[in-house]
C-alpha cells in the first residue's frame, strides 16, 4: 500500500510515529490483569455500603441498576482502551492532541476529588471496629495507612505489578467473604430476590432512597469519574497493543528507568496489521468483561444479598462507613463472632487496597500529562513527577488529618458534581478522538457509538441534577 500518513493530530504535540502493530499474546494468561485492576480499585464503599445500603433498604428489586452501570462503563473502558492499544498514548494525551489543557482539567478535577482523604478514613475506621480503639484512633490509624501507600507505591520496582499484585490479594480475600457468606449467611429468600430483581420483579424504587442517589449508584457501579481514564495507563504498563513499546513507571528510588519515548506511535493499516489488531481487540475486549464486569457484577449482587438477609427492614441504617459497622455486629449476632471479624478484617484490607489504588491512578494521570504536554522537553522523568505527586496526596492528607479538619461542605458538594462532569465530558471526547484520530479501519462506530452515545446522555442527565441537587445543598430551597 502507499506510504502511511498517520491520522493522530500533530498540532497541539509532536506526531506520532508510524511502526507495526507488536504480536498479539500467546500465553493470554500472562496479559490478564487491567481490568480486574479496575475492578479491584473500584470495590471500594460503593459495593461495601451504598449498593448494600440500597438492598437494605428497598431488598434486591434494583440490582438491575448495577448491570446497567457495569455494561455503560465496559463500553467506556474499551473505547479509552481502543486509542491506547492503537497509539501506545493514554487516553488523556489524546484529549490534549485535540485542546492541550483538556488533560490537565481533568487532572485537576480527578484532584479536587480524591485529595480530602476520606478514602483512607474509611479503612481506618474499619480497622477501630476490629481493635475497640476509639473514634480518636481513626485519625492516626489514616495516617499509618497513607505513609504505607506512599512507600509502597514509590519503593516498588515497577509500580504496576506492585498494585496488582495488591488487587489480586483483594479480590481473592473478597471470594473467601463472599464464599463463606453464601455457606453461612445468605438466605434461600435472597437468591429468589436476585432472580427477582433481575427480571419480573425488577423496578425503580420509590422512596426513602433519593432520586440522585439511585442514578449515582448506576453511574459509579464499579468505577467512576477519573479511574476510568486510567485504564489507559493500566494496559499500557501491561504491554497491550502499541503500549508494548512504551516503558513502564518504575519506582525512581529502586527501579531502572528506560528511555521514555516522546509521542506515541501508529500502525498503518495494513492486513497484517489488522489481523493482529482484531486479535489484541477481542482479547482486551473479553479481558475487560471477564474481570472489570463480571467481578464487578458478582461482588456488588453478592454484598447486596448479604445485606438483604442481614439487615433488610433494620432502621436506622445510614449511607455511611457505620452501615459497616452495624452489618458486621449483626452477622456475629446471627452468625458468629467470628464471620463478624472476618467480615470487618476483609472489608478493612479492600478499602486499604482501593485507597491505593485511588493514589495511583490519581497520580498516573497527572504525571503523564505534566509530562507529556508541559514537562516533555525537561529532564523530569514521569517516574519522578509521579513519585512527587504520590507524596503530595499523600503528605497532604497527613496534615489535613492533624489538623484536624472534617471535609468541608462545599468540598463534599464538588466531589459529588466532577465525576458526573467528567464522566459526561470524556464520553463525547471519545466520540471525536476515535473517529477523527484512528484509520477508519479501527475507528468506533455501530453499536459501539451508540453506546459512547448513550453515555453522552446518561451522565449528562446525571451531571444536571446533580448539580442542582447540590446547589440547592450550598445555597438552600
């Protein structure tokens, strides 16, 4: 065929190179991990409280809610996945090819999000259920856990395999729960629930569930907001796709670091190259629904049913960490001291490793653009700048617990509204980067636009009432 001409914009960065798409793996074994990654971060309160929150609440009638959420976030996954696996580039350095600061919004937005550390508290509290130790023990528990995240997250030859190999542990620790759960806890009547809610029995639950918190908990089923934007940065340290040929974010204190390529890079379309493009295509595709989605699905459908047979009619219970807390006292009641403890212990060891993980990705997205678009031309490593900005979450979050400070309002009121805005803006971006930047062979289309389409919609819809729900918060009426 005529020489290539790539189709990635060069004005705002330098163009891409044009090289052969790498093989696709033999071994898939070896290459499975981003997406349960992804799910693994994302196990965090919305699957230990707000979905069992929910089925506490109005039973399992709902749990259709999540699939719904689980599938738009699988077609958002694999279309910031597509541009990764086609240029080696994150998703975000797309943006920024388009508009240079789109990156950096959404750095700053991810930022705003997770730099109060109530994601780390949440841990921490769970810890002072296990020891007896009083309220006043959250704080310096936190602040344990934020130092053990920073060293561990900057200490660790290649970040990555460090993370995973902390998802791994988690989700295996989360299969041991939910196993003993379905032995001992889970109710004949919950299963029938569950069946239930999936079909004829499904519906929209009238209240005393909020309107906001029904449609949250479809748009943040499994992940949310800036964490989906990293699954672009995940799969590239795995070697999906063109990202074999970038080098991985090692540790600058104990890893070795390589030459880091400055742009991205195309293949042409060639039949080789398409073959092996479909190839490493349904292989991300089927690595994304087997560990993303369904490990997702399975863990929220499963603490939902544990609730239900727990504390389904209980009142009182409240969409917080102490929903946590009277859950774990009521299955010793009912069940044992023992699977009590066991339920705490693990719930304290998955939200330390989606504290983790929130770190990471935070920090991944920003180094990479700091880099990428600001930095590219300094001798600032993204390893460095993501060293720095692991440290700065972290030490910042430090001195917020020592003063003492509890989130304030308005703060709590910006965090509900960024990730519907972001989730809302990067759907449409991905609508133009991947039909503008890729060879039409490879650009979204079909249902897969529709899809993309559809999530336009959905969080748009989320984004405007959630920002009136919240103003009327701030400003009253």
């Amino acid at each position: 065929m005529a020489e290539f001409t790539p189709t990635v914009p060069a004005r705002v960065l330098p163009p891409v190179t044009v090289r052969d798409l790498p093989e696709p793996p033999r071994a898939t074994w070896r290459f499975i991990g981003p997406g349960l990654v992804g799910a693994g971060v994302g196990l965090a309160s919305g699957e230990f409280i707000l979905w069992p929150y929910i089925a506490s609440q109005v039973g399992l009638v709902f749990i259709w809610g999540a699939a719904i959420g689980i599938i738009t976030q699988w077609f958002l996954n694999m279309e910031i996945e597509r541009y990764t696996l086609a240029t080696g580039e994150t998703a975000l350095t797309g943006f920024s090819r388009m508009w240079k600061h789109w990156g950096l919004v959404f750095v700053l937005m991810t930022l705003a999000s997770n730099l109060w550390p109530g994601w780390v508290t949440t841990s921490a509290t769970m810890v002072t259920y296990l020891t007896g130790a009083g309220e006043g023990a959250v704080r310096w528990i936190a602040i344990g856990l934020l130092l053990l995240i920073a060293f561990g997250l900057t200490l660790a030859p290649v970040i990555y395999i460090a993370l995973e190999r902390v998802i791994f542990a988690k989700v295996a620790l989360v299969v041991i729960l939910i196993v003993v759960a379905i032995i001992v806890a889970i109710t004949a009547d919950s299963w029938v629930q569950l069946g239930k809610g999936l079909t004829v029995g499904a519906q929209f639950p009238v209240p005393p569930l909020d309107f906001a918190v029904l449609m949250g908990a479809i748009a943040y089923a499994g992940a949310g907001g800036g964490q989906n934007l990293c699954q672009s940065n995940w799969i590239r340290d795995k070697g999906f796709g063109m990202g074999l040929y970038v080098p991985r974010l090692v540790s600058p204190v104990t890893g070795q670091e390589e030459a880091a390529a400055s742009t991205g890079f195309q293949f042409a379309p060639t039949k080789e190259n398409l073959a092996r493009w479909r190839a490493w295509w349904r292989f991300a595709n089927l690595e994304q629904a087997w560990t993303f989605g369904l490990v997702t699905f399975v863990t929220i459908a499963l603490m939902s049913m544990l609730a239900y047979s727990t504390v389904f009619g209980r009142s009182g219970l409240e969409n917080s960490i102490e929903f946590l807390r009277v859950e774990g006292q009521v299955l010793q009641e009912t069940v044992g001291t023992w699977f009590g403890v066991l339920f705490w212990v693990i719930g304290a060891l998955a939200l330390f490793a989606a504290a983790m993980g929130i770190v990471d990705y935070t920090s991944r997205l920003a180094a990479d653009t700091i880099k990428t678009v600001y930095l590219s031309k300094s001798s600032a490593s993204e390893n460095k700048i993501y060293f720095v900005t692991v440290w700065a979450i972290a030490l910042i979050g430090i001195g917020i617990l020592l003063l003492g400070f509890d989130q304030p309002l308005i703060l709590l009121v910006f965090s509900a509204c960024f990730a519907a805005v972001m989730m809302f803006v990067y759907s449409i971006l991905l609508i133009v980067l991947n039909r503008r930047s890729l060879p039409d062979a490879i650009k979204v289309r079909s249902y897969r636009l529709g899809a993309l389409i559809w999530s336009v919609a959905f969080f748009g819809t989320l984004t405007v009432l959630v920002v009136i729900q919240q103003a009327q918060t701030l400003f009253g009426g």
